[in-house]
C-alpha cells in the first residue's frame, strides 16, 4: 500500500483571486477532500471531477481531522479544506494535536503538509486600507473553546499595548455581550475616536465593509456575525474615507536618509 498523505488546505477567503497556486495544487492532486460544507462549495471549481468529497458540519471538526487521518493510514490522497490560513484559527493544530496522541512524529506515516492560505486578517486588511502596518494581534471572541476570563485578559492586556487588534468570531445569535465587552476594556485605554473598522463577507458575494470609532462601535454591534471581522486601529491609526490607515513611523515628509548616504558616497 502507497503511503497516504494529508494536506491541510487554506482556500483563503474563497474567492478565486485569492486562492494560492499552492493550494490549487494540492487540491488537484487529492483523491478524496473533507470540509466543512460550505467550504467544500467554495473549493468546487478546483475539486477533480474524480475526487470523493465528504461534506460535514461546522461543530464537527475533531471528526473531521481524525476522519482525514484515517483515510491518509489507508494510503489515500486527502485535502482538509479550511477557510482562510489552515494554520489561524483553523485545522493544522487541531490535525497535529490528535496525531502527536497517537505517538506519529515528523517522518512516519501518514505525510502531513500544511498549505498557507490568505487569512481574514489579511484579506479585511486589504479591504480597510492599510490598517496593520505596525504591531497587531489577532483574538476570537468566542468562548466556545477558550474561557471568557482568559480573553478577557488578552484584551486588557493588549489594549494596554497599543496593538492593532483583529477580533474573529465576535458575535453570534447564543453570543451577544463580548464585543460590548471588549469595546468597554479597550475604550479604558483609547480614545473614542480610535478608527474600527467592519468586514463581513471579506472577497464574497455580499462583502459588506464600515469604518466607524470605538465611540461609535455600539451603533453597529446588531450588524456584527460570526463573519464578521472587527479590527480596531492603534492610537497612531487615522481614517481616511472609509478606509483604516495605520502609520509605520517612516519620517514621511522628512529628508529621505538613504539619499544622504548616496552623497556622502558621491563625495568620497
């Protein structure tokens, strides 16, 4: 029996611009693909027309892995689809975590390839401007996975830090007070005038983008999903017209010092 192999697969935000050539590859190659339904619709036009597919629900993600794993034991060709980068938020961890219980290690079958993928943060990014051009971070408000006061904590904390911050998951129908939440630790520690930006449906059919103030956030949150990505600028970032720009501290306007050099250099 061949030896099977595993790609953990990054459709990005699934359109067709923002697919990588790498993830196409891999899907090309695969014998059967797992994913969330959804996912699997947005990955139709590079699935083979030979591929097996195994549709699931978006609550099944440990069956999903450990299904994946077994089909690559049996020798086959498998693509784990996932939104965005396989490796934010996503699949690879979860692959790798199940693996390592089961004593496999780098080397031993089945072969795992994780395939970088466009992440929200990136994508909302474009769509917003220019708004993580200096130091960010990323947190989910969801408390599903990780408790509420642990993030909570990571909030205040990088509130306290003056990151960018990109909040995934923040509101849903069962979750409705931690983006009122986060807006409330983050307004201790920025101006009401911070430039937050809204990013729903990022590179699909329905994208919808807002630029509004922290002060302001609350007017929108009824508008906030699951799929929406909120990023809130730093105490440097600035709005210009709907978009988000966040300055890297280049002496912008200031003589250039590299053109010094080159007349120093001129001059020798």
């Amino acid at each position: 029996m061949s030896e099977g192999q595993l790609l953990v697969v990054g459709l990005g935000p699934g359109d067709r611009a923002n697919l990588t050539y790498g993830a196409q590859a891999a899907l090309a190659e695969s014998e059967i693909v797992l994913g969330f339904r959804a996912y699997l619709e947005l990955a139709r036009d590079w699935i083979p027309a030979t591929a097996e597919q195994e549709p699931s629900e978006i609550t099944h993600e440990v069956q999903r892995a450990t299904r994946s794993i077994e089909l690559a034991r049996q020798g086959r060709r498998v693509a784990l689809v996932c939104s965005g980068d396989s490796g934010v938020y996503a699949l690879a961890g979860l692959v790798y975590e199940i693996l390592t219980g089961q004593g496999w290690r780098p080397g031993h079958s089945p072969a795992v390839r994780v395939v970088p993928g466009v992440s929200a943060v990136n994508s909302c990014a474009a769509i917003l401007g220019a708004p993580l051009m200096h130091d960010f971070c990323t947190i989910s408000l969801s408390d599903l996975l990780t408790p509420w006061p642990v993030i909570r904590a990571r909030i205040e904390a990088a509130a306290q830090a003056d990151f960018v911050i990109c909040f995934y998951n923040p509101r849903s129908a069962r979750r409705q007070t931690q983006l009122s939440e986060a807006r409330r630790i983050l307004l201790q520690h920025r101006p009401a005038s911070t430039p937050v930006g809204l990013v729903r449906q990022a590179y699909r059919e329905g994208q919808f983008s807002q630029v509004t103030t922290l002060g302001e956030l609350s007017e929108w949150e009824a508008s906030v999903e699951m799929n929406t990505v909120v990023m809130v600028g730093n105490r440097s970032s600035f709005a210009l017209d709907g978009l988000i720009i966040t300055p890297r501290g280049y002496p912008v306007g200031e003589p250039d010092p590299a053109k010094d050099i080159d007349k120093e250099e001129e001059g020798q």
